[in-house]
C-alpha cells in the first residue's frame, strides 16, 4: 500500500535529525528563496511511470532516511531551468556576472553559471567523494565543463575553447579540508531538501504525499508546505530515493499557482563509483588558458578590485538587520546607508535600460510607512522606501507593505 502520511512533523523533530540553527525558524523562506535566487534550478516537471507500491513510511522516518544517506558516489543527467518571473536582462547580463568583459574568461564559473538564471538546461554530473566532481553544462552543439579533482578546479567552454584554472581553494573562496567545489555550482536536489528541511519549524507542516518514480527509481514524495498565509512559497515537492535516501528531485510551486519556480531533478542517476576518466582533464591544444590569478591580477590593475572593496564597504554600512514576523512571513527590514532610496525617474542617475528593467520589476505603493516601490518576481519580493528602507521576504506584495506599516 502506497503511503500516504497524513501526520505532520514540526520543527523540533525536524530540528533534531537536520541539526537547524535556532535562528533558521525565522528564515524560512529566504533559505528556501535564496537557492531559488542563486538560479538552481527547475525540471520542467519529470514526466512519472506510476506510483509504486512502497511500505508505508511516516514523515519523521522519511527525514531521518535522507539525513542518513552518505552516498557519495553518482553520476547523472539533470535537467534544470528556472522561471523567477525576472524580466530578460539583455545586455544587463553581462554586467551582473563577474569576470565577464572582454578581459575575462568565457570559461570562468562566474561567468558561464550566471546563463542558468533562465530558461531550461541540460546538465551531467558526476561525483566520487568531497575531492571529485565533474559538472557539465549541454548547449546546442555546445559544452560547458566545470571539474573538480583535488587541489584544481578547470572549467572549458568548447564554443570559445577557453581554459579556466584555479586552485580549489580559490575557486571556493574556502579553506583546507572544506567542500572546495566553486561557488554558484548548481546544487543537487539533496543540498536543496537539506536547506529546506534545516529551515523547517512549527509554522510548517511537513508530511508524506505518496510515491512516484523519478530516472527510474522508485521514490517517497515528502510535501513541505507553510501553515501560515501571506507567503510566496506556496509548497516544496522533494522525492526521495525509497533505496538509498537520496533527493532525485526538488520542486517548488509558488503560491500564485502555475509552473514550479524551482524543480531540480535527475531524468538519469547510477550510484556506481564513476570513472576516474570523469574527473581527469587536460587543455585541449590551442586552448586558451587563463589562470585565476591572473584575473585576479587584472582586475586589480584596472582599480576593479578598489571598486569591489568600496562596494562591499557599503554594504557593511548596512545598519543591521531587523526580522518582522517570523517562518514563511518572516521579512527583513534593512536601513540603506544615508537612508537612499531610488533615483527619480528622469534623474539621469540610472541607465535608461537599468531603468526600465527597474520599471518591469516595480509597483509604486504606499501606506501608514509613507510610500516606496516594490520589486517583485515570483519568489522574492522586496519594498523599497523613499526614505531609504528596504524590506525584503518570501511574501506577497500586501505582506510587505504590511510588514513596513508595523515597524513605523
């Protein structure tokens, strides 16, 4: 008899088995959001062979199941694409992704990753332990490569036959010993249910909703959905290899219905250790080459770096960050340095196309906080004050306006 586990786990059990940080309750949508935002992926709804009959499992169980997992050997075929209700950036693009003019490399993760915040693709991986794993993004005609093996990272783009190296801690940004895979690699649709789960708490409801059968295997489907109205989020969808414990795949649905925002899974998964040909890469001849830091280098020459530490700066002006509400509501209220809000329309102060990407994305609102704009996408929206506050959460427009009403 298929299950269907009816009986909700809140986030004390939840917490005991995932090991949540107290203060992930009230961040909830934002850890969920958040891997949306870093354009992890949608698979545009697997088709399914049946539902299999499996032994009946609870909700509790099912956690415990994927927290004991250690697979760390795979290979696999995912299919992944993303739709956040972001209007196409067009030449904004390529001012958004790091290392991306004419001075970079084509084959730098910053650069390639950042075509996976839209539209639909096609991606290999392979895996052999924390130290090895290969991602492999198919273009038409096309291949993207980005391989982990040991102290190196390579990442070659075929379309231009440019070669990034770095050393893993560098392309991690990380120390010895840590996960050194690059930053911006798209996750698994384990990572994703671990920081789905770690954020679960007595504002969730979290249950068992039947089988199904994803690449081939059968499969529990355990639903995470908000018990509390107002939120974006509408539910998270995360089948669970029923053999091993791993996530095959990760939906999530966005409460105003249509197509899931973010749904990652595997069409192909073998758990068999794969071939350490996998992992082994050398420059094809004629290849350019570009070493990190060079780009690094670079960027400094040109006063880039000089520009990035002001930035960052900025932001560390920040002052502090206040959280209104809490779970699937929770929204971050943010004091913007010099209280700046937006520049008007027509200041010349913003790019005419910056500015009408700023128009696609902005409602005008106003009420007891006085007035601003909210930008919106079908996750993450955030509000905008004219006297310089930001406002920022997994919730609806009214929620926020609501939220800002409240801290007045």
């Amino acid at each position: 008899m298929a299950p269907n586990d009816s009986a909700e786990t809140n986030g004390e059990a939840t917490g005991t088995v995932v090991g949540r940080r107290k203060a992930a309750r009230y961040i909830v949508p934002f850890a969920v959001a958040g891997v949306a935002a870093a354009t992890i992926g949608l698979v545009p709804a697997l088709a399914d062979s049946g539902d299999p009959d499996l032994p009946e499992i609870t909700a509790q169980e099912l956690i415990e199941k994927i927290a004991a997992s250690d697979e760390e050997q795979l290979s696999g075929t995912l299919k992944v694409s993303t739709d956040l209700g972001i209007p196409s950036l067009g030449g904004l693009a390529g001012s958004f992704a790091p290392d991306s003019g004419t001075d970079g490399s084509s084959a730098s993760p910053e650069a390639k990753l950042m075509e996976l915040a839209s539209g639909t693709h096609t991606l290999r991986v392979a895996a052999d332990g924390p130290d090895k794993q290969r991602l492999s993004i198919l273009g038409e005609g096309s291949e993207y490569s980005l391989v982990h093996n040991g102290d190196d990272v390579w990442g070659y783009d075929s379309e231009s036959n440019e070669v990034y190296h770095a050393k893993s801690d560098e392309g991690a940004g990380g120390k010895a010993g840590e996960h050194k895979a690059p930053k911006g690699v798209p996750a698994t649709p384990e990572e994703l249910a671990e920081e789905a789960l770690a954020a679960a708490d007595d504002t969730t409801s979290v249950t068992v909703d039947g089988t199904a059968q994803v690449a081939g295997r059968d499969a529990y489907k355990l639903l995470i959905k908000p018990k509390q109205s107002g939120s974006t989020i509408g539910s998270v969808t995360i089948a669970v290899d029923a053999s091993t414990g791993v996530p095959l795949k990760f939906t999530l649905a966005p409460s105003s219905g249509g197509k899931a925002a973010v749904d990652a899974g595997f069409t192909e998964v073998d758990f068999k250790k794969p071939a350490a040909s996998s992992f082994s890469f050398s420059p094809p001849k004629g290849a350019k080459v570009t070493e990190a830091d060079e780009l690094k280098a670079g960027a400094e020459e040109k006063g880039a770096a000089d520009k990035a530490r002001k930035d960052l700066g900025a932001l560390e002006g920040f002052q502090g960050l206040n959280v209104i509400g809490e779970g699937w509501n929770a929204v971050a209220e943010i004091e913007v340095p010099g209280g700046a809000g937006l520049p008007a329309q027509g200041s010349g102060d913003v790019p005419a196309q910056a500015q009408q990407f700023l128009d696609a994305l902005g409602d005008k609102v106003t009420g007891d906080f006085g007035s601003g704009t909210v930008f919106r996408t079908r996750l993450v929206n955030a509000l905008l004050t004219d006297d310089g506050k930001v406002y920022v959460g997994a919730v609806t427009k009214d929620a926020l306006v609501k939220a800002a009403d409240t801290a007045k």
